[in-house]
C-alpha cells in the first residue's frame, strides 16, 4: 500500500466524522498519539513502538484529508529532482 492509498483508506473509514470533529479537535487527537509515540519510543517494547506509529501515521492522513492535503504528493518535496538538502539551522 502506498501512501495515497493509505489516506484514501482513512478518508473512507473516518473523513466525515473527522470533518465534523475539526481541524483543532484533530490536531489535539494527532498531538496526543506523538506524545504516546514518544513514550513507546522511550521503552523496549518493540510492538507498542509500531502500534504508535501506526497510529500518528493515521492521524496526520486524517489531518491531511481535513485540510484538503494529499500527502503523496506533498512529499515530492523529498523525493523530487528538487531537493537541494537540509535547511540550514
């Protein structure tokens, strides 16, 4: 599965209650599984670390679909002839 296909599958399962909630509602919901990643990133346990990512992963498609944003090609800001390396600090 690609990430188009990832964020359609999302946008099927949960766009209009999603829509619903909001974009700042959304983003507390996304803020809340960063924070959860962080603590399975603090620990050994390798299937909670996946779980938590998966779910971040979810969210921000969620994010995206609210905010009329397809990821896929948003990230051809990485993977395009463009990229010229890091910003500096």
């Amino acid at each position: 599965m690609n990430i188009s296909e990832f964020q359609r599958f999302i946008s099927k399962k949960y766009e209009k209650r999603d829509r619903q909630r909001g974009i700042p509602a959304t983003f507390m919901w996304f803020i809340e599984e960063v924070g959860e990643l962080a603590t399975a990133l603090a620990s050994n346990d390798q299937k909670n670390k996946e779980e938590e990512f998966a779910d971040v992963l979810a969210w921000l498609c969620t994010l995206a679909n609210i905010s009329d944003v397809d990821l896929e090609k948003a990230c051809n800001k990485y993977t395009g002839n463009d990229v010229k390396g890091f910003k500096p600090k």
